[in-house]
C-alpha cells in the first residue's frame, strides 16, 4: 500500500495538476554557455546538451498549451505557448508561428553544427531570456537580442556568429524567435 501511494504522489508531481506533462525551465546557464560563449573556448561533450523536450501543439491543441518556460530570474519566466490563432494557415504567434515562419531559418543556421532546428531555437530563447547582449521595451511588447557562436559540436570549430531576436508580449509570451542582422 505505501509503494502504491509513493508511486501516486511521483506521478502526481511529475505529471502536475493538469494532466500533462510539466515544461522544462532552462538548464543552468554553466550547461549552455560554451555554445555562446566567445569562439575561443571549447565545447566539451559535458555541456552540450540536446534541448529539453517540448510540449507537443497537435492542429487543435488550445493556443495556450504551454510547450515550453524559460527562466529569466527567479521571478519571472517566458512562456513559449503552443500560439496560434489554431487552424490558421499562418499564425502570428508562438509554437506554430515559429515552426510556421522561421523553422526553415532555424535550420539554416544549425547546418554544420549537428544540431537540429528546435535546439538552435531553443539556443537561443534560453539566451535571450537569461543573458540578452540588449533589450528594448516599447508598445506592450519586449525585444530581446543576444549574438551566439554556433560550433560543430564534433570538430570544436565555429561555424556561425548570429544575432537572434525574441519578441515577449507584456504577458510573458513568446511571440516569435529568429535569426536576423540586427540587434533589438
């Protein structure tokens, strides 16, 4: 009987009050600092990590299914949501608009690194989130820019310098994540 109720409370508190599985915050900023860090320093095989799981956005998934949280601080967290509007052939925000308007992007600037587009995106959320290079708050939104040394994590060599932006609503949702030329 207590192995039972042991095993209840565990699923419990993994599984969370919802139903679903609970999101990953970001790991320490010690896991990821060397895939941002100057081109100088090493990558070891210890702090590269694959990025943690998503929340799966299904076409009918409710737009505010949470797939994944960023921590800035201990007080505040960035909410990537599954986004929507749902059904839509183009949304304008979250999950789907990222996968939507800027996967193709995101896979452009993981060749060469032997990584995928999701653990570039989520580089790079991480890092705008918990160490922007700058910031800028104007009309109910937040920009956020961080530049990022992306290595082949096999050789050790930089294969990319990048600035990527996040934009935040004044809810703490992440509106969308890309590469671009410019910081915020």
């Amino acid at each position: 009987m207590r192995a039972k109720l042991l095993c209840a409370a565990f699923a419990a508190a993994f599984i969370g009050t919802t139903g679903t599985a609970t999101a990953h915050a970001a790991p320490p900023a010690d896991d990821r600092s060397a895939w941002a860090a100057a081109p100088h320093q090493p990558v070891s095989r210890v702090q590269v990590q694959a990025a943690p799981p998503w929340g799966a956005c299904g076409r009918s998934t409710d737009p505010q299914k949470l797939v994944r949280l960023f921590t800035k601080n201990r007080v505040v967290d960035f909410a990537l949501r599954c986004g929507g509007p749902k059904y839509s052939s183009s949304p304008t925000w979250g999950y789907r608009h990222i996968l939507w308007r800027h996967k193709g992007d995101f896979e452009r600037m993981a060749a060469g690194t032997y990584q995928n587009w999701r653990d570039i995106a989520d580089l790079a959320m991480s890092h705008n989130t918990s160490d922007p290079d700058r910031w800028k708050h104007s009309g109910g939104k937040s920009c956020y820019s961080r530049v990022l040394y992306l290595k082949n994590i096999r050789t050790n060599k930089v294969v990319r310098k990048q600035i990527f932006k996040m934009i935040v609503s004044s809810s703490n949702n992440i509106i969308t994540s890309y590469p671009t030329g410019t910081h915020c």
